[in-house]
C-alpha cells in the first residue's frame, strides 16, 4: 500500500483497518519496550562466560501458555554461541530404560553458556501422569527426588531458575480456537491439545502438588500469570536479570516485577488452598 492510500484509509471510516494498524503499533511499541531488557540479557550472558559459569532455566506451562514466545524473546537478541534452548520430544525406548533424568543431562550447560529447557524433567510432574505416559510408582519416585536432584545442581554451582506461566482456561481455549483458523498457527495443535480443556481440572490439581512439593528454598517455582504476552514476557526477562549480579547493570532501568501477576510458587500454592476451601475447587 502507497504512503497516500495509508493515510487517506487510515482516516477514514474503515474501523477494522484502524483496529489493524492500532495493533501492529501496540505491538512495535511493546517489542520496543523490551529492547533495553534484552540487551541487558546480553551482558548477563558475557557475565557468566568471562566467569564460566552455567545456568538453567526450565520454561513451563499449559499448552498455550505462551512459553515458546517468551523464549523467542528472551533469546532473539542473545549470542548464539553460548546459549542452547533444548525441547526434548518423545523418550527412545533406550532413553526410556535410563535413570529418567538422563537425557536431561546429557544437555546441561558447559562453562558460560545458559541452557533453557522448554519443557523439562517436570513433564513427570503433570503431562504424564495425567496422559498415563507414567506408573504412579515413577511419579511418587520422581516427586520424592527432584528436589534432592536439584539441590545438588545448585551446589554445583548451576544458576537455576524455575518459571511457570499460568493461563487462564478461557484465554488458553481462545488461543486454541486461533490455532485452528490461523494457517501459520495449525502446526501447534495437536489432539493432546484439544485434551488439555477437557481435562483442565486434572492438570489443575497436577500444577497444585508439584508447586507443594518442588517449589523448595534452594530451587523455588516463579509463577507468571501470562494472559498477557507482553507483560508475562517482560516479567520474565527481568526475572532472569534479578537471578545474575553481572557487570555494568543499566540502573536506568526498572527491574522489579509486577507483583500482580508475577507469584512465588509458595504464594501460588497458597491462594490454591485458599480457593480450594472457600470454593471448593483450584480456581488458578
């Protein structure tokens, strides 16, 4: 479209075209929002290779949650060369007769680079005891030892950070039915998807016992609420900011989460049982 055309559509009575263009701005204001924070991330990342430390970052969530994006942002601007983001499918019957944590291993990082994990070891935890993908024997052995497990990543040496991103039923279901409809989106969904609402209760009750038990002093769950990409995205970034003391911190910025929608597992799992007596069912 001509520069003319733009301007003489944009002022007219063509409200969806408006609604359009609103958007697109909305969404260049936001990306550029986030620029100082990711280059912020950059320095984090020059930080731990000077110093060759390594860190962890397991990114989880509900399908739909908005995990993939936030990842894509946290790492657009980020040098290659020292950062891995590992999304493990389906475990090789070889894998499956291993110590379970194995192939999560084999990933980590090596000296100065970072490791995010989109889904992680926590598929134990809530994907497969739901879809019977576990014996409740692996399941009970797996939430008796990760802690433990973790606990000796962090005394490691690993920097280890734990985000959840939380969505709301209704929101997760209008991301599924734009899934469906957008041609460059039907890749994402899958039958387990169209599960996951009907079985929301399930991965509900699922969330609530392993923040219980794995959110743990040394290695502590970050809840997002992440009905809204952007903010859910920002918070996160600065989520990670806050886990590294590097060189040459931008004191301009503000680094402190919004704590209306950014929870530590503890406080989640206390307005769960909160919910759960005064309504009698997980509403979170």
């Amino acid at each position: 479209m001509k520069y003319d055309e733009f301007f003489t559509k944009l002022n007219s009575d063509d409200d969806i075209f408006k609604k359009k263009v609103y958007k697109r701005f909305n969404k260049y204001q936001q990306e550029q929002t986030l620029r100082p924070y990711q280059a912020e991330l950059i320095k984090l990342q020059n930080h731990l290779e000077k110093q060759q430390k390594k860190m962890i970052i397991l990114v989880e969530g509900r399908d739909a949650s908005g995990k993939g994006g936030a990842i894509r942002r946290i790492t657009r601007f980020m040098n290659e060369k020292h950062y891995r983001v590992v999304a493990l499918g389906k475990p090789s019957n070889v894998q499956l007769s291993q110590w379970y944590f194995q192939r999560y291993v084999e990933q980590f990082p090596r000296g100065g680079e970072i490791v995010l994990f989109d889904r992680s070891w926590y598929n134990r935890a809530m994907v497969e005891p739901v879809f019977g993908f576990c014996s409740k024997d692996e399941y009970a052995t797996f939430m008796k030892t990760v802690p433990r497990f973790e606990e000796d990543l962090v005394a490691h040496g690993i920097i280890f950070l734990k985000i959840y991103f939380s969505v709301s039923k209704r929101e997760q279901a209008a991301r599924f039915k734009e899934r469906e409809v957008n041609p460059l989106k039907q890749w994402k969904l899958s039958e387990i998807d169209v599960q996951m609402q009907e079985r929301w209760d399930e991965f509900t009750r699922m969330k609530y016992q392993m923040l219980k038990q794995t959110h743990t002093y040394t290695a502590p769950w970050y809840v997002i609420r992440s009905n809204n990409k952007f903010l859910a995205r920002l918070n996160a970034i600065k989520s990670i900011l806050n886990k590294v003391q590097y060189e040459d911190r931008n004191l301009d910025l503000n680094y402190t989460v919004d704590e209306s929608i950014f929870y530590s597992g503890a406080h989640e799992v206390e307005m769960m049982e909160n919910h759960l007596h005064e309504k009698g069912k997980f509403m979170v």
